[in-house]
C-alpha cells in the first residue's frame, strides 16, 4: 500500500533570485489577504475551476486598485506559488 505525502514548496524555498522572492511573497501575501483564499495549503487545495473563478474576481479587485502592469506581477506570484507545489 503506498502513501503519498505532500510537499508544499513556498516561493521562499524556490530557485528565483531574492529580489524576485520578496516581490512574489509580496504579491501573494496581498492575494491571501484580499481573496477568499487565506493559505498556501487553501491555495494548493483549491480545485481549478473554482481557482480560476477566484482570480478572476481578485483581478476585477485588483483593476480598481493597480495599474495593469502590477496586475500581471500579482497573478505571476499566484501562479509560481501554484506550480512550486509538488507532490511526493
């Protein structure tokens, strides 16, 4: 019988360079704050459609609030932090 575990690796545990880091960490900080999603483990948890349904309401948030260009900064975050994630 085989047991899978999960091994959640943060932006800060990544390769990208330190700059890149604190920005990401930053961007999805924010995104933790201002969406429905709270937590890594909520993130990685979070089926894709209702992800997808989620980031595009923060998105329509985030119009109000930023210029298009730190839009694209934030769902970059969100999508790192997304692929970082593996499973052992």
């Amino acid at each position: 019988m085989s047991t899978k575990q999960r091994q959640v690796l943060t932006i800060e545990d990544s390769n990208l360079a330190d700059a890149t880091k604190k920005e990401y960490g930053y961007r999805l900080k924010q995104f933790f704050h201002d969406s429905t999603i709270k937590s890594y483990e909520e993130l990685i948890d979070t089926p894709s459609e209702e992800l997808e349904n989620t980031l595009v309401s923060y998105c329509k948030f985030l119009l109000t609030k930023v210029s298009e260009k730190t839009l694209m900064t934030y769902n970059l975050a969100i999508k790192i932090a997304k692929l970082v994630t593996t499973i052992v």
